[in-house]
C-alpha cells in the first residue's frame, strides 16, 4: 500500500506540474490569470463534489471548526493559485514553480513564531540556503539581467505564503470532518471570491472558446484528481517521503515552460532551483510533525 500512495503523491506532484504549464499556456493565449484560476478552482471543485457525494461518511459539514479552518483554506488556495499564474504571466512557468515550493520555509516561519516547532541550527540554516536560492532564482543582484520581474517575484513567494495558509488551515479543520469536505469548502470560497474579481466578459467567453478543453484539463488535473490523489496517498506514507516525491512538481513544470513554451534558465538559476529544492528536503526531514 506504501508504494501505491507514493505513486499516488507522484502523480498529484505531476499534474500539479503539468497544471502549471498549461496555465502557461492559456497566459500566453491572453487570457487573464484570475480567470484561469477561477476555472482551474472551478472545475476542480466539481472533482471533489463528485467525491463527497461518493464518501458522504463523516463529513462534519455541520461543524463550525470544519467551516472556519476550510475558509481559511479557501483563502489560501484562492491566493496560491491566482499569484502563482501571476508569477508565470510576469516572469516564466519554472521560476514561479520553484518559487511557489518554498511554502514550507513560510510554514516553518510561522511555526516558530506560534511555538509549534522548535527552532534548531540546521532549520535555520536550510531557511538561509532556500533564501540564497531565491537571490539566485530571481537574480535580483542584476537588474535587468533575468526574465524574472520584481512583480513575479514577489508574486511567486506569496503563491508559496498562500499555499501555507491553506495549510494550516486544512490542519486546523482537518480534525473535525473530512478532507472532501474541507476541500468543497475551500475551493467553493475560491470560486466565490475569484468570480467577484475577475473579469466577467472574459470569465464568459471561456464557455463558448476554443481554449475550453484546455480549461478543464487545467481544473481536472490542476484541483480535481491531483487532490484528490495526494490526500488518498498522504494516508500510507510519511509527510517527509511525501516532500520529496513532491518535487516532481516545480521539475515537471521547469521541463514544460522549456519543452513546450520556449523559456530558458542561465546555469546560476538553475544552481538556485537545486538550493531551494534540497533545502526544503532538508526542512521536510528535519520536522517533527508526524
């Protein structure tokens, strides 16, 4: 069962991947990033519907710790998508991927300042390496010099900032109900939001445009079945193991922004790309949440 939920985890890591250079390439289409993260929340959120009408047990959909840490998720997830496509609107689909995989540098910040993991030597040093990684990435000792501008780069780190809200908010409602139902929260909070911000004229013309299927495979792939496979496969193996397996996610997404979208990395960002992958390794280890 070990080695089916790795291949689980692997497979959410390599959609999630995938997810992202498709976004790419709806980006470069001309399609506005809040509204590709609105399919992308909206199609994935009929995913996890479907799930929950299937596993109904246990839902706590009744509780208000079950609501309150899924709309905090809902917040995360929201953020985490629309600044990631931000990120690869502004700079490309590899940076913002391994930008956004910084998350656990974020989370362990916040444990720290809560007191739920306790500050060591080597913690703080895989923190220091991940930001070295980061001034490497984005380049931001050369002005001018990268294809990283200073909006992507911001909006990559807050993808990942994002993405550890939506963490701890699934922690938080984790205990009180299921992880489908957390889920139809969370991404219906999504919805919500980005239907509000997003442009309507272009939020409609998706329905009647050629880029559709593109549409939903971004959703299914991106929100639907990758959450659906990382939760299922989260049940068997450790989170550390499940870190590791992750990175399939910012190396799929490197190999499509330059397979498929032409984008290119200089030697020094890839030596960024490794830092921040073996430090959030490092990180993954060196936790001791179960």
């Amino acid at each position: 069962m070990s080695g089916l939920s790795t291949l689980f985890v692997m497979l959410a890591a390599l959609a999630w991947g995938l997810s992202g250079g498709i976004a790419g390439l709806l980006i470069a289409d001309g399609w506005q990033p809040l509204v590709v993260s609105l399919y992308r929340g909206a199609i994935g959120l009929v995913f996890v519907l479907i799930w929950l009408a299937l596993r109904p047990h246990g839902s706590g959909l009744l509780g208000r710790r079950l609501w309150c840490g899924s709309v905090i998720a809902g917040l995360g997830v929201a953020g985490n998508f629309t600044f990631y496509f931000i990120s690869i609107a502004e700079g490309n689909v590899a940076v913002a991927a391994t930008l956004m995989y910084c998350a656990p540098v974020f989370v362990y910040c916040v444990s720290f300042a809560l007191e739920l993991e306790r500050p060591t030597l080597p913690k703080w040093g895989a923190i220091v390496m991940t930001m070295l990684g980061i001034v490497l990435l984005t380049r931001v000792y050369a002005v001018g010099a990268g294809s990283v501008t200073l909006v992507g780069g911001i909006a990559g780190l807050l993808a990942g900032l994002s993405y550890a809200v939506f963490i701890f908010g699934f922690k938080y409602a984790a205990p009180h109900g299921s992880p489908q139902s957390i889920l139809v929260i969370a991404l219906a909070v999504l919805v919500f939001i980005l239907l509000w911000l997003a442009d309507a004229e272009q939020t409609l013309a998706v329905l009647s445009d050629r880029s559709l299927p593109l549409f939903i495979l971004l959703g299914g792939l991106g929100a639907g079945l990758s959450f659906i496979l990382y939760i299922i496969g989260l049940n068997h193996i450790a989170p550390a193991v499940a870190s590791i397996v992750a990175m399939v996610e910012p190396v799929t997404a490197s190999l499509f922004g330059v397979m498929v979208l032409n984008e290119s990395l200089s030697a020094i960002q890839l030596v960024g790309i490794g830092l921040i992958l073996l430090a959030v390794t490092a990180l993954s280890f060196s936790s001791r949440t179960p």
